[in-house]
C-alpha cells in the first residue's frame, strides 16, 4: 500500500532534431533544451577542456608548484568587481560551447571510458560533464583583456541530469554542448546535453543541469558576475525555467525532513510498514520480522574509503568534483547490482549538493545504501564524508541520489529504525520527483 505505482511514455522534450549531418543538428528550444547557436566556433577536445581551464586560472601543473601559484592568484583580487554593474552583460550564445568527446576516431582513448560490459563508464561522462560546465562559466565571465581570470567558478550542485538511452556505445564519437541559461548575482544555472554519432546522425543520450557558483581568486568568498541579457523568447523561457529551478530548490530545503515532520500521508504509510513488520504470533512492539519479497533496509549498505591524492586534485588543488561523482556513482552501481542480484541501469542522477570541499590527504569515505524500490526501480542514496587525517571529526561533503532500473522486479525494503523511515521518505520523494519531471519517459543507461 505504501508503494507508489508509476507509469512512463516516451521522452519528447528538448532533445535533437534527427536526420541531419553531424554538426548539423539543432535541438528543440523548449525548457529542458539548450539553444540552436548557428555560427557557434568550431567544437574542442574533451581532452583539450582541462588544459583550457589550467590557461584560464593560471593554475600550476605539478603539486609541488600549488603553493607558489595559489600566492600569486591573491594578486588578482584587484580585478574583482565591486558590483554586478560594472561587469557587461553577456548573451547566452557568448558562453555557448562544444566539445567532442571522439571516442570512435580515436580508438585509443576508449580504455580510460569502457566497462567490462563494453559500453561507456558513466562516471567518466559525470568527470567531463563537471569540467564542461566550468569551462562554459569561464567562458561566460571571460576578461576581453586576455589576463587570468580572477574567479574561482566551482560546482554548487548537480540539479539533476535525465538520461534516455540505456547504454553509450564505445566505438561512437560523443558530442557535448552547453551554455549558461541562468544568471544570479553570483551564480549561474548551466544547460549542458549529450548526443552520440550514429549513422552520421547525433542521436540524444542525456540532458543536464548544473548550478555554478563565483567566488574570489582564493574560493574564500563570493564575486559578482556578468548580468545575462535575453535575445529571443526561447531564451527568456529557458532564463524562466532557472527561475523556476532556483524556487524548487528553495522550497525542497525548506520542506526537507530535516527541518520538518513528514506529511500526514507519509507518516500514515510508515506506520502501516512498520505494523506490517510486527510478528502476529507474539503481538509486541519489540518482536519484527520481515513481510514477503522484502528486505531491511540497513542491510543493503555498501562503503568505501579512498586517500585523496595530489592526482584527483581540480585547478584550486583541491579534489576534482567530478572524480566525487564517479566514486559515488561506481559504489551506488555496486550498491543497486548487489541487491537486485542483476545489472542496474541509470535513469536519473538528481540532486548532488557540494556542501565543503575536500582537501589534498583527507580521508574520504562513502556510504551507499538502497532507500527505496518500486517495482524494478532502486533508488539508492550515497552519503559522503571526510575527515583529516589524525582527527576524529567527519564533515558531509555531499549526498548523491541515483535512480536505477534493473530488468525483474526487486524486494521492497522495509525501514527498521525511524532514521531508516526518514531515508526512506526522502528515497521516495526523489523517486517520484524523478517520475514526476520525466513524464513522459523511460530513460535507462549504464
């Protein structure tokens, strides 16, 4: 009774007009797109994006040299604006980006992206989508002077990326393209898509939305940033959605089961799993046993530690955002393909707040566990923490939320503890979140 039953269709927003030449394609202007931007330069190297950013900060290319670069950036301060007034306004098609990812023409670099089950490593896709994001921020903010640029752009949140395929070929060429649709005082709201070359055709893979935020050279405080100006209708609609994005989000915080009770609905449904959970023989609070087809839900955790090394620093010398997702990515695949006894697929990745960065030689350590299931959905949430290395302090950092879908039916899983009941309604909230803004489709990939 507790279990919300969901039904899909086919995803038909925002997504590639089909049936031109590679390079060619346009994409639907409707608010989960991003803009057709005729003329647009020529697309880069996926593997050129980091070097671009290492031009733009100045940022050193050994550890050993970080200490000295990071000095010379507090020189930089001085071109920071005093207001947002100062700075010109920018159009969306000055931040507009491509990037190639060729996978197809370049045989080589399909290691670093394959899995066992020769298709593409999603957590890979998480790494360059990070590092486009923050290029296209760059590009937006850019000083016409040519100097370095005196923000430090960082990854505030992951809004949510919806996928639509249910594997990534290896052997096919990738492109990515971007833009800010959104701009704050201090942050930007960036539309990014994905689509692979097939039969000289970009077909859609998946669709994402990043919030980027600007602080000064040192990321130790906020900086203003350059005020978007709209050209056409479709900008303002897509200048709408952010809007629209910023008040969901504000709203999610102030409805989070952390600072309020759960609906009356909701708590209804706990109380019916946890009487479902009572042995009728004894008819005692304290006697559970697990009802048929399920399984407790503190029994579904994985963990994993990781050492942060100099080698997954990002341009501030602090740990890559992207190398966070994949990590948590990878154990919440583990996570779902351990419960469900079969191989998962991706259909949303919702919701990853950047709450602290995480220093050079911390210890970083990840909990995954299954929070809430329907039918052959998982959804399954990965906390992670850090601490300093001879301290006993742990500091959240993020918590990610993955939606899988396997090809049986899966075991409810049942909360024993009252913590476990708040997870599970959060699981379901991002759930039906998921379901809800997806309407209209199934959207699978591994």
């Amino acid at each position: 009774m507790w279990r919300a039953a969901m039904r899909f269709r086919a995803l038909n927003k925002g997504w590639p007009i089909l049936g031109r030449s590679p390079g060619q394609e346009t994409f639907n202007n409707r608010t989960k797109g991003t803009l057709n931007m005729e003329g647009a330069g020529p697309p880069i190297a996926m593997t050129d994006v980091r070097h671009k950013l290492r031009e733009i900060v100045g940022i050193s290319k050994r550890w050993s040299d970080h200490v000295k670069v990071m000095e010379e950036r507090k020189l930089l301060h001085a071109l920071l604006p005093k207001s947002q007034k100062e700075l010109p306004p920018r159009r969306m098609k000055d931040s507009y980006t491509e990037v190639i990812l060729p996978l197809g023409t370049q045989p080589m670099l399909r290691e670093k992206y394959l899995t066992v089950y020769n298709c593409v490593r999603f957590g890979r896709i998480l790494e360059d989508l990070d590092s486009l994001g923050v290029l296209i921020c760059y590009t937006h903010t850019k000083i016409d002077s040519g100097k370095m640029s005196p923000f430090s752009i960082v990854t505030a949140l992951v809004d949510k990326i919806d996928l639509c395929k249910k594997v990534i070929s290896p052997e096919n060429d990738i492109k990515f393209i971007g833009h800010v649709s959104w701009v704050g005082k201090t942050s930007m709201e960036v539309k990014m898509q994905m689509c692979q070359l097939y039969d000289t055709v970009y077909h859609p893979v998946l669709n994402a939305t990043f919030v980027m935020v600007a602080r000064d050279p040192e990321n130790k405080g906020p900086a203003f940033i350059n005020p978007l100006v709209l050209e056409s209708p479709e900008e303002e609609e897509l200048f709408k959605q952010g809007e629209l994005n910023k008040g969901k989000r504000i709203a999610s915080t102030t409805a989070s089961l952390l600072k309020m009770a759960p609906t009356a609905e909701e708590r209804l449904a706990v109380h019916n799993m946890f009487l479902s959970t009572l042995d009728p023989r004894t008819i005692s609070f304290q006697s559970r046993v697990l009802p048929p087809d399920s399984v407790w839900m503190e029994d579904t955790k994985l963990k994993s530690l990781h050492i942060c090394q100099p080698e997954e620093r990002n341009i501030f010398n602090r740990i890559f955002g992207g190398f966070l997702m994949r990590k948590a990515f990878e154990l919440g695949w583990a996570t779902a393909c351990h419960f469900a006894g079969s191989r998962p697929f991706l259909v949303a990745v919702d919701d990853i707040m950047f709450q602290r960065p995480v220093e050079i030689g911390s210890l970083l350590f990840f909990a995954s566990q299954v929070c809430f299931t329907e039918k052959n959905h998982i959804q399954v949430r990965v906390h992670s923490e850090v601490s300093v290395p001879g301290t006993k302090e742990h500091k959240t950092t993020n918590v990610f939320h993955f939606t899988f879908l396997v090809e049986k039916e899966v075991p409810a899983v049942i909360p024993k503890t009252y913590g476990d009941s708040m997870l599970y309604l959060d699981g379901q909230r991002h759930f039906m979140g998921t379901m809800h803004e997806k309407a209209g489709g199934t959207a699978i990939i591994q």
